[in-house]
C-alpha cells in the first residue's frame, strides 16, 4: 500500500524552524498498531492521520511511542497540508478528535487555531523538581497531564538543562517550564520523555495551559508568545473563555510516497 506523506514546519515560516511534524491523509483507517509503527519510524514529535468525515475530518496524532489526545502543530501541519497541497477552499477545518472539536481558520499565511483551554491550578512543587529542572520554580502549577513551572527570567528558560531520566518519574506527561519574554509576552519550552519527546520544539496543547495562566497573571487576553528551544516558534494568543485560540504560520517541507504492506 503506497501513502502519501508530507513533513511542514509548523509555527514558523522557514524550514529548519518551528516544528516539524508528518501528515499522512488517508481515505480509512489503518489499524492502530500501523499508525503507530508509522509514526516510530518517521521519528518525529508528532505524525498526524486524518480521514475525511460529513463535516470536515477525523484527526488522530501520534509521537514515536505513544498516541495523545491533543496537538497543536500537528494540527497546524495537517491544515496547511489541506490548505495548500490538497484545494481544501472552504475558510475553515473542522477536526474531530477525542479531544472534542477542534477547529482551523485561514487568513492570509496565517492559520488560527482553537483548543480547549487548560486552565492549571497552583499545586505544591515535587520535592524532585529542582534535580529534575537544575533549578527551583517560583511557581508549580498543574494541568490535566502537565506540569507548568514558572522560572525568574527568559535566560533561565533558554539556559535550563533538564534531567531527563529524573523527569520521567514525574506524575505527569511533562513540564512546560515559562517566564515573561524579552520582545514578547511570555516564553516556554516544553519536555515530554514519558511521550518520547525529551524536547518538543513548539507545543501548542501546552500553550492552552500558558494562555489561562499569563492572562491572569498579566490581566490581559492577547498575547504574543515564543517557544525558546533551539529551532523556536513564534504564536499570537488569545483566551477565549473556555478556549485558546492560536496563531501561526507554516511551511512545506517534503512531499513524498510511503510504501508499506496491505
């Protein structure tokens, strides 16, 4: 069976950045265990799969391990892929996922995404944490499956250096370490082994965490954003009562044919 699969660069405009991610359209189904194989092999953050439904498609995302339940840019990836390489000409993506309704409009180059926010709340810090992050938070906070640890600076964000093995016996998927940013609002990177991502370079699930917690923090709802790890992306962000609304761009990488058995 041949399929066809495509690698963007989501939240950036220029390959080499953001964060890559493979989208594989497919017309039904392949059993879990191929997805996932699929996925393995890619070695990406993210491999997403999508199928055409009576309203838009059904969109399903996969690290190298494991399948996840949300993920902004993969997402991104899937509708540029849509947007651009497959005359979708509709202005907005319907997604069905098992994280609900996810939706996709375009303007211009573009793409605005909106999640279900994740509101964390204030939880005490792991007696762990500093080993884990090689410094202590000012703040521990706690979504549905991740940690959010707030650091004194940008400088300390980009510099930190975290121990990977020691993360993973953290009660959770993985932490979004954030502070206010230099030329933006607020910078994060996020660390996910127990997904089999050590780094994900741009995370836009953990920017539904971000959002609720800087416009309480800031008293504001829009925000401009960067992920400071070493490839980097850049969001535009907007809480929306109980949903985030992202913004970024995205770039075609590679367009090629995959070959596998029935």
């Amino acid at each position: 069976m041949k399929l066809t699969l495509y690698q963007a660069d989501a939240f950036t405009e220029k390959v080499f950045s953001g964060n890559p991610a493979a989208v594989i359209p497919l017309n039904h189904w392949l059993p879990d265990a191929t997805m996932q194989q699929i996925a393995g092999e890619n070695n990406l953050s993210e491999t997403a799969f999508f199928v055409p439904d009576e309203n838009g498609f059904h969109l399903r995302w996969f690290t190298p391990i494991v399948e996840v339940d949300l993920c902004g840019h993969a997402t991104l990836a899937s509708a540029h892929i849509l947007f651009n390489h497959l005359n979708y000409d509709q202005p907005e993506i319907r997604f069905q996922t098992q994280s609900g309704l996810l939706t996709v409009k375009r303007n211009g180059e573009w793409l605005t995404l909106n999640f279900p926010a994740d509101p964390p709340v204030k939880v005490e810090t792991p007696p762990t944490m500093e080993a884990v992050l090689g410094i202590m938070p000012t703040v521990t906070l706690k979504g549905k499956i991740k940690y959010l640890a707030l650091l004194p600076s940008q400088e300390l964000v980009e510099e930190c250096t975290p121990d990977f093995s020691q993360m993973k016996k953290l009660d959770a998927q993985g932490v979004i370490i954030t502070a206010r940013g230099n030329d933006v609002d607020f910078v994060s990177r996020f660390f996910a082994p127990n997904a089999g991502i050590d780094e994900d370079p741009v995370t836009g699930s953990a920017h539904c965490l971000l959002v609720p917690y800087w416009s309480k923090k800031l008293g504001k709802n829009e925000f401009t954003a960067r992920q400071v790890s070493a490839r980097g992306g850049f969001l535009q962000c907007k809480l929306m009562g109980d949903r985030v609304e992202m913004s970024g761009r995205a770039v075609t990488y590679l367009k090629g044919e995959i070959d596998i058995a029935e």
